[in-house]
C-alpha cells in the first residue's frame, strides 16, 4: 500500500510554525524565570573600594568643582552618599585594621601607621602599640571566604610584613599588598630598594598603577562573575609621591588657571583623581556587562581625611594626621541597586568599623561565633525607603532611621607631622569633644553651626563638656586603650630640633 501523503496549506504552516516559536518563547521564558530565580537567591557580590588620602570634598558629589569624578559620582545616583562618614583613625594603617575586623583601633591596640614616626625627646613617650593585624583577629574576608566568596585583595595592605599578608587574612588572592605604607612609584616598575609589589613585576613601560589595579579588579571579577565574590580594592592613589599622567596634568594646570578662586588647586592631585574615576568606570562598567550589577554591593570610601599639602580639606579644619574633622571626616557612598534607594542621602554619622556588620547582614552571612564588633550594622538605614518615593527621591529626616549607638570615639597616642599631638575625641549628636593628653586641654564643639572647629565651646557649655569627657575616658577604659605616658627622656629643646623621621611627609 502506498504510503500516505499530506499536503498543508499555506495557513496551516502559518499556524504551526506560530506555535513552535511560541513553546520556543516559552521555554525560554521558563529557562529566564530558573535562571533569574538562581540570580535572586545567590548572595550578593561586593566590591569595596578604599582610597588613601581622599578628603571629604574631594568629589564632585561631594562639592568640588575642581576635581572631575562623574563615575564615582553615579554611585550617588544609584544609592546612598553618607554625609557624616568618618574615618576610623587621622591616619592609615588604624583605619585599614578597623575596616578588616570591625573593631576600633584603640581596642586592637594598632593605633598608629607602620611603622609610625618617632619623637623620643617629645613630652610623652607614645604605647607600645601592634605593628600588624593578629591573625586570631576575625577579618571581613575570613568571614566571606567562610561563607563561600572568592576572596581578592587589590592595592595596598599596609598591616604587617610578609607572615600578616593578605593570604593569611582570608584572602584568596593578593595583588599588589605588602607592608609598604605607598607605591615605589604609580609608573611601571613598580619597585624600590629591590621591593617589588606582589603580583605586579610583570608589567608595560609607563603602565599606570591605578589602571593596573583596575585591571587586575576586573580580570578577577570576570573570572569569578560564577559565584559570589569579595573584592577589597584598597588603591594607593591618592597617597604621595603625587604621580599622574603628564596629558592630565596639563588638563588640570589649564583648568587650575581658569579657576584661581577654587581652594582645590593641586593639577598633578586632580589628574590622580580622574584616573581613579576613569578606573571606577571601567570597573562599573564591567559588572553591568556582566549583569551583575544589581546584586552587587559597591561601597566607596577613604581611610583618612586629605593630606593638607596635597588638597583642601575646607571647610573642615586642617587634614590627615590633625584632631580635627580634616583628619577623619571622609567620603561614604553605598551602592547597590536591588536594594537602596537611588539618590539617597543619610545624616546618620557612620564610621570604618560600620562596614564589617553592615555587609554581613546585607548579604546574609553567617558567623561561627559573636564577634566583638564595635561596628553597628547601616542596613537599616540603606535599605529606608520613604513610602512616598518607594525608589527613588529625597528621604526627609524625620523619615530617616538611626542606628543604636550613642557616640563614635577616636584614639591615637601618637604624634604626627600632620599636626596631631596624642588626642582622644568623641562626637555625640552634633557635639565633638577632643582631649589633648600633653596639657590635658579640653576642645568641644558643635558640629552642626561650626563644622570648621572653630568655635571652642568648652569654657561657654561645662555641662555638655564634663558629659563629653566623662564618656570618652569611659569608653578608653572599656575598649582597653594604651595611653601614652610620662617621657623620662623628655627635652623640649631636643624636640624641636629637625630629624629626619619629622622632616619626612607623612607616609600612611
């Protein structure tokens, strides 16, 4: 028997190939639903980026109109820009060691850069302080490393020698960490007195070390883009010996004479700050063609206040190494879009020691055992969104949450060049107490009508200052702090004298 055949019109081939393409569209409508269902559950990426030196107005979302920065500044746009950020320390290797553990540097006892400056003749002789971070210390990259991130460390490190490095803190990988406090140079080779930074011996003539880091951040990010990640991205930039690219530096001469009135001034500073935005970009770029960005956590800050040879810090009061604002008032910007609500700002005074228990609930980690965080979680205030403006818009005051933490404290028994004599500090609602440990003298301050620090209101408010001070040394005797003491070899006219360590500019 002959074998049937059937004919199909033109309408019936019409149809079924309608209905092929729509269980095509339909299965790949369900593989897209699996796939952006696994994208929901898996924890959240972070890159955490900590500049050297960056002062409080040294972005252009933070109010210069020197300095060009409108991909740091797009991290506003998509989150939150935290107007009373502050550094852990006036100096570096404290607040790198208070961002790694959450804990104050008083309590850790690394309360100094390393290797620090030496005054033996000075009026106090400083504490015996930790030169490198304890490795029985819980870091933030042991506890996403236990929780299943590729941990990767970029830039500076700064918290030990070689037996403290980054791979023996929890991460997988280290480029560019060692125990040096700034770069040999920020052109290849990038080497001095035979010290190389790890990672980075090979290298192009004249390759820029910020765009070399930004590279190593986004080879790591798009081998990892598998799983969760952690990347720290400490730069070195913008810490001295103040290097940039010549065709920058001749933009920015150019500009500094079209702008005299301007108090940021420093070309060869501002072309180091638009590598660095230039690196951001490229960088935020990357996760988005990589459709990550959503789920990752992007947060942007410094370790210190701006360095006052380098830039101006106004209206805050002197810079690095200072008791004042300049010293540790710093940049704060949190990203990450499925979460915090675009263009966003919080007054909610925040510190280094935050990031540690904020990221932890964030991303929901788990930790073995309670630490001893000095740290409170900011979640609650990043994830706030006004019930009028769901995602995006301004959130009001009255709207905005707080967190439970009635004072931030600051503690270094050190001298530096910058101009700090050993000081404690506390700030309490809009209130700043500093306590000089030479003489004893008592500064106070009320943040909200003199941000410059330049109404000295401890004679005028006794109440509020006794209050202040009671709750400083309080908290010193709580945290364990290592005061500075009585110098046997004291000589006023020996301490005045140049040496070398206080002709150096400060190298943290």
């Amino acid at each position: 028997m002959a074998p049937s055949v059937f004919h199909y019109s033109t309408a019936d081939c019409t149809r079924m190939l309608a209905n092929r393409l729509a269980l095509v569209l339909a299965l790949f409508a369900l593989f897209a639903a699996l796939d952006s269902s696994r994208g929901a559950d898996r924890r959240p990426n972070v890159v955490l980026i900590l500049i050297d030196d960056l002062g409080w107005t040294d972005l252009g979302c933070q109010g210069s109109k020197f300095y060009e920065t409108p991909h740091i500044d797009r991290l506003t746009v998509s989150g939150m820009r935290f107007t009373h950020g502050y550094s852990a320390c006036t100096v570096c290797s404290p607040t790198r060691a208070a961002v790694m553990t959450g804990m104050y540097p008083a309590r850790l006892h690394i309360t100094d850069w390393i290797e620090g400056h030496k005054r033996p003749f000075a009026k106090l002789k400083v504490p015996g302080w930790k030169m490198h971070l304890p490795h029985e210390t819980l870091t933030m990259a042991e506890v996403f490393q236990a929780n299943g991130y590729a941990t990767c460390h970029i830039g500076k490190w700064h918290l030990g020698n070689e037996e403290f490095w980054p791979t023996t803190q929890g991460f997988d990988l280290n480029i560019g960490g060692n125990h040096r406090g700034q770069p040999p140079s920020y052109f290849f080779p990038y080497e001095r007195d035979n010290i190389k930074l790890p990672g980075l011996a090979e290298g192009k003539e004249g390759e820029y070390l910020t765009d070399r880091l930004t590279d190593e951040a986004i080879k790591f990010i798009r081998g990892s883009k598998d799983r969760p990640f952690f990347l720290y991205l400490p730069h070195y930039t913008v810490h001295t010996p103040l290097q940039a690219k010549p065709e920058l530096v001749a933009k920015y001469r150019a500009k500094a004479a079209r702008m005299p009135d301007q108090p940021h001034q420093n070309a060869v500073y501002a072309a180091m700050i638009e590598s660095l935005d230039d690196g951001l970009g490229r960088l935020l770029a990357a996760l988005d063609d990589l459709k990550l960005r959503d789920n990752t956590i992007v947060i942007f800050t410094s370790d210190n206040g701006g360095l006052a040879s380098s830039t101006s810090n106004v209206p805050l009061r002197v810079g690095k190494g200072s008791a004042y604002e300049g010293g540790v008032r710093v940049p704060l910007l949190v990203s990450y879009p499925s979460a915090i609500a675009a263009g966003s700002t919080s007054p909610v005074p925040a510190m280094s020691i935050d990031l540690l228990p904020t990221l932890v609930e964030l991303c929901g980690l788990s930790v073995a055992k309670t630490p001893a965080w000095d740290g409170v979680s900011l979640a609650p205030v990043l994830t706030h969104r006004s019930p009028h403006a769901p995602r995006e818009g301004t959130i009001s005051r009255s709207e905005m949450p707080t967190v439970a933490r009635e004072a931030l404290y600051w503690h270094y028994p050190h001298y530096h060049p910058g101009g700090a004599t050993p000081y404690g500090a506390v700030r309490a609602g809009d209130f700043r107490l500093v306590e000089f440990y030479e003489a004893g003298k008592i500064e106070l301050y009320n943040l909200q009508r003199d941000v410059g620090e330049l109404s000295d209101l401890a004679a005028a408010e006794p109440a509020k200052r006794d209050e202040l001070l009671a709750m400083l040394r309080a908290w010193r005797n709580e945290v364990g702090a290592q005061m500075p003491t009585a110098n046997p070899d004291f000589d006023a006219a020996k301490d005045q004298q140049p040496s070398p360590a206080r002709a150096k500019k400060a190298k943290s």
